[in-house]
C-alpha cells in the first residue's frame, strides 16, 4: 500500500479532484493547512500597509491505496495542480505498511 501526500494550492482543489474522479479515485482527506516552502515569508498588503506573513495557506490531499494506483494519483495530482508558478506545492509518496478498517478488522488493500 501507498499513501500520497500533496501539498496544493487551494484554487488548484477543484481541478485536482475533478482530474481524481476521472480515475474513479475514492477515499480523498482534504485539509487545509498553512506553511512555508522556499520562501521564508510572504509580503501582504491590506489598508495600505505592507505586512510580512510567515505562512501562506494550503491544501492538503491525501490518498492511501494499493502501489499499482499510486503512480496514476501522482500523475494526476501535478497536471491538474500545476500552474507554473512558483509555489505550486509538493507531492509525498511513502509506502504504509499496515491499515485496518475499525469496523470490520479488514486489514491490507481491503482496509482502504
């Protein structure tokens, strides 16, 4: 089994997940969250003022499922997410060495 993470802007969520559901991919987490890549901070402007923010806001993607189907997430992830800007994100491919489904105790491939 496979878990992949990614990193994506959020006006690019929409288009990932309609390029997702083109693979019949189910079982997606969707977080937002806030961090830092390259650059140390990020420069706003509100009211006239300039303000340094350390952290721009994100969202996270994660898929868990079998090895066979990882690369075709991954591939779809960076088409649909890329926009050739700077901060486009990242994708995370970790093997998971176990998952079991609460319910039922199925473990494996069928746990996901």
């Amino acid at each position: 089994m496979m878990k992949v993470q990614a990193i994506i802007r959020e006006d690019r969520l929409d288009a990932v997940i309609e390029r997702l559901a083109l693979l019949h991919v189910r079982g997606l987490t969707v977080s937002p969250v806030r961090g830092s890549g390259h650059a140390s901070t990020h420069r706003a402007f509100f009211r006239g003022g300039s303000y340094d923010v350390p952290f721009i806001s994100r969202v996270q993607v994660e898929w868990f499922g079998t090895d066979e189907d990882a690369d075709a997430i991954v591939r779809a992830i960076v088409r649909s997410g890329a926009t050739g800007a700077s901060g486009d994100g990242n994708v995370f491919v970790q093997p998971v060495e176990e998952a079991i489904r609460i319910r039922t105790g199925e473990r494996g491939n069928d746990a996901v």
